[in-house]
C-alpha cells in the first residue's frame, strides 16, 4: 500500500503522546478489512481518510515521525468518530479512543483561527456549560421556528437568496420546547405508575422494584420533549421509581469528538457526583452519543491521577440505553395495554449504539415484538448518517454527502415497503440528521425515536393510556 504521507524527522509530536496511552494502536495490523465499512473512504476512495489511513497517521504522530501539519490533521478532523471500524476490525483496535485522544493533543497545541476560538468558547464552554443559557437559547429557536420563517426559507422561493446550505440547515433545526425537563422534574422521587393489565383482568401489573437515574443531557433536555416524556412513562409504567438529579450536566461528548478533553473532564466529574449519591439500579440514557460518552469516561483520565482513581467503573456500569434496559423486561412489557393495529416501521441503527455500545439485537427485538408490527432495518441500517455530533456543522458537504446515501438507503427500504409511514431511530443527532435529509427530499415519512414509537402504541383514541 502506497502512503503520501509527509515524512518528516522533526520528533516533536512524539513528546506530546507522552501522557497518553496510545499502545493500542499496536494492534493494528493494516489488513484493511475495516476500509468498506467507514463512509468516508467509501465518499472520497482515498486511503488518508479511511480507518488504516488515520491509523497510519496518528501512529507517525505518535512515534514522532510526522509533524502536525493540516495534511495530517485534515483527514483526522474530517473522521466522524461514527466507529463502524470498531466493528468491523478482527483485531480490536480502539479506534474511537484513539483518534479522540489523538484530537485532544492536536487543539492543545495548534492555533486556532479567531472563529474557532469564538465558538468554542460560546458554544462548548458557554452554552453547553449552563442550563439557563440552553434554556433561553431553545425559546429563542423556538420563537424562529413559530415565525414561519424557516418554512418560508426552505418552502418558497426566498430560499434562493440564501445559501444552499443555510436553507438546508434549516431543516436540522430541533424541535425545541422552551423549557428544561431537568429542571421540570429535579430530584423528585417519580414513583412507579400502576398499570392495569391490557386483557381487561383488571389485574395490576406485578412490577419491579428498581430506582434509576435519567439522563437527560443537553440539546435534549429543552428540545424533542416527547422523547424524555416517553422515556419517564415507560419507566415507571414497568415499576421503576425514576430521580432526574438536577445537578447533572451535559455529557461531553461534543467537546471530546473536537478535541476539549478539559470540558469534558470538568463535566465527567460533574455528573458522577451528580448520580452517584443517589443509589441508582441504572442511568438511563436515550440518545445513544451520550450513553457511549457516559460509558467511557475513564478514557479522559490519565492513568495515576488522582480523577482517574474516581469510582468510573462503577458509573459507567450503571449507564444503559432505555432500548436495551427496557428489552430485558420484556414479561412486563408483553402486558402493556399496546395497540395491535398492524404497521410497518423502519429502523435506522445509530452508530453509538451499535458500534460503541456494542447494542444492536435487543432494540430491533423489543420492537419487532410489539402486537402488529412489522419492524424492517433500512437497507443500510448500520450505515453512519453523517450527523456526528456537530460534524454536520463543521463538515457540512462531506456531512451531506453521507447522509444522501442514507436517504438513498431509505428510498430503497421505501420501495420494497412502500406502507412504511415512519421511521425509527435511538439517537437525537441521527433524528436531526434523517429527518432534515427527509425533509429536503420532500420524502412523506416520520421520523421518531423508539421510546415515543412505543408509547404512540400506547394510546387509543388518542389517550394515552398510562397516565
Ligand atoms: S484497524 Fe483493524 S481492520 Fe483496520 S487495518 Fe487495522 S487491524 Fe485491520
Ligand atoms: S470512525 Fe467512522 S469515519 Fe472514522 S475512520 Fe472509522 S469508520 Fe471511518
């Protein structure tokens, strides 16, 4: 295999790994049986930007053989970090951690331009930092979206005046509802719901006796409500007894993908003393980004500091995605009054569900055994979409490029099921991404995370009916 790689005999990337543990790159034996599965050697068909081809890269970074120079980070920033190499690699290369811890070191010591460094410290150290900024930030969204000018943009022809990219980020725009769920429900004790029977027995469903944390994350704590909503009442409705600790912060996952381990590190401590105390059974996630963040926060500690000591294995542990916990009372969801009107529904597998949490049968299980429907996995359902936390934002075209193959991906689906109304998917980010990509392909379907899918099987006549 040829390289063209910038040799160079400067040696000072070589001090920067220092601190890192980086051995696992060790691993790799460049047999390339990762290449098909990354979307963007499958866009650009150029070794630098396939797993073996950043392999190579961070390996010379970190052997001191290449300097960090733009035609070595470029195609280390232009890596979704969707982790469809993990999958695919027989030997168990760590790819993930390695190019985050590979991204740290290349913001602490390259320059940043004054736009980078603005938004940085707006966005991921100011907005992502506070709740109240996040709250007014998702009214302020909210109110744009009310105004009707982002129909009028991407609707009629005013949309011409504007850029085509600027039209299509208006699609993305979340569905924000004004207010923080945290905030809404911080600290109460949420007691299990008592739930009769679906066969009209009258009998109560005998439930379980477990306490468990929600995390309620970011973005998604004052945007698409129906998703925690949903979550809560699933929860309860099998007999947990649910706290929304109102210290807890954004996971970190936005600022570990771009670089800020230091953010990250600060909120990684935050939030384990925000649910530790509380003598948990399981965090609940749902957005699948988040629940692979919160899975590996020993990643970000050295090994001998002092924070790394902290009790992560026994954090980490407790963290489950609602589709994977739910799946394992499936006795007492089988009791739940669901519709059984037949439907169709397609599934779309996120990423960090799939290939960093390793979770990808039980989903589709739990789903495929709701009375009347008939689940169906896109053509290319473990396929990233490009969303990648904000790598929608910051590589917008190769962005695009990826998620027009899922929407093409989709359409196929479509034709073999053309009853199909709606589509599902565990991760916000992936929610934002296909239904913009739907949504400018005037593609008639609905897009939904599996917790609100389940409880709209929940309601007749509209009612829910667990309260
Ligand atoms: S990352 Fe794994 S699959 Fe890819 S080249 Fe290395 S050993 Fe092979
Ligand atoms: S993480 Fe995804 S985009 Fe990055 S190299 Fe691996 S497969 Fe390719």
């Amino acid at each position: 295999m040829s390289t063209d790689f910038s040799q160079n005999s400067a040696i000072e990337s070589k001090a920067l790994f220092n601190e890192v543990e980086f051995d696992n790159i060790l691993k790799c034996v460049h047999c390339g049986l990762c290449l098909d599965s990354c979307p963007t050697y499958r866009e650009l068909a150029d070794e630098k930007d396939s797993p073996r081809g950043r392999l190579y890269l961070m390996r010379g970074l970190w052997e001191g053989e290449l300097e960090l120079k733009p035609q070595v980070i470029d195609p280390l920033n232009r890596c979704i970090d969707c982790r469809a190499c993990e999958s695919a690699c027989p030997s168990g290369v760590p790819f993930g951690e390695l190019l985050e811890k590979t991204r740290g070191i290349i913001l602490e010591n390259k320059s940043q331009s004054l736009k980078e460094k603005i938004s940085r410290m707006f966005l991921l150290k100011g907005l992502f930092r506070s709740t109240g900024l996040m709250i007014t930030a998702s009214r302020l969204l909210k109110l744009y979206s009310a105004s009707g000018l982002p129909k009028l943009i991407t609707k009629t022809f005013i949309g011409r005046l504007f850029p085509e990219l600027f039209v299509f980020q208006q699609h993305l725009l979340p569905d924000c509802s004004g207010e923080s769920f945290k905030r809404k429900h911080a600290d109460k004790i949420l007691a299990p719901l008592q739930v009769q029977e679906s066969q009209k027995t009258g009998t109560q469903i005998q439930q379980k006796n477990l306490r468990v944390g929600m995390f309620t994350g970011c973005i998604m704590d004052v945007s698409e409500k129906a998703i925690h909503d949903s979550t809560l009442t699933l929860l309860r409705s099998i007999g947990c007894e649910v706290v929304v600790p109102g210290n807890q912060v954004c996971c970190g996952a936005l600022h570990v993908h771009s670089g800020d381990r230091k953010t990250a590190r600060e909120f990684a401590v935050k939030n384990l003393s925000a649910f530790e105390p509380r003598n948990l059974d399981a965090i609940i996630t749902n957005a699948a980004g988040c629940g692979a963040q919160l899975k590996e926060y020993h990643h970000l500690f050295a090994e001998g500091t002092a924070d790394a000591q902290m009790n992560w294995g026994s954090f980490e542990n407790k963290i489950i995605d609602v589709l994977e916990f739910l799946s394992g009372y499936s006795e007492l969801l089988e009791k739940l009054p669901f519709r059984d009107e037949e439907d169709t529904v397609l599934y779309d597998a996120p990423c960090h569900l799939m290939h960093a949490q390793k979770v990808d049968e039980n989903p589709r299980k739990l789903l495929s055994s709701l009375p009347g429907v008939t689940l169906v996995p896109l053509t290319e359902s473990n396929w990233c979409c490009g969303s990648g936390g904000i790598y929608n934002l910051v590589q917008p075209d190769l962005s695009k490029a990826v998620l027009e193959r899922k929407i093409e991906s989709v359409r196929q689906t479509l034709r073999a099921f053309p009853e199909a109304k709606s589509i599902v998917t565990g991760n916000p980010g992936c929610l934002y991404q296909i239904r913009a990509g739907l949504r400018s392909n005037a593609i008639d379907l609905s897009i939904l995370h599996p917790a609100v899918y389940l409880m709209e099987r929940l309601k007749i006549n509209g009612s829910p009916q667990i309260p």
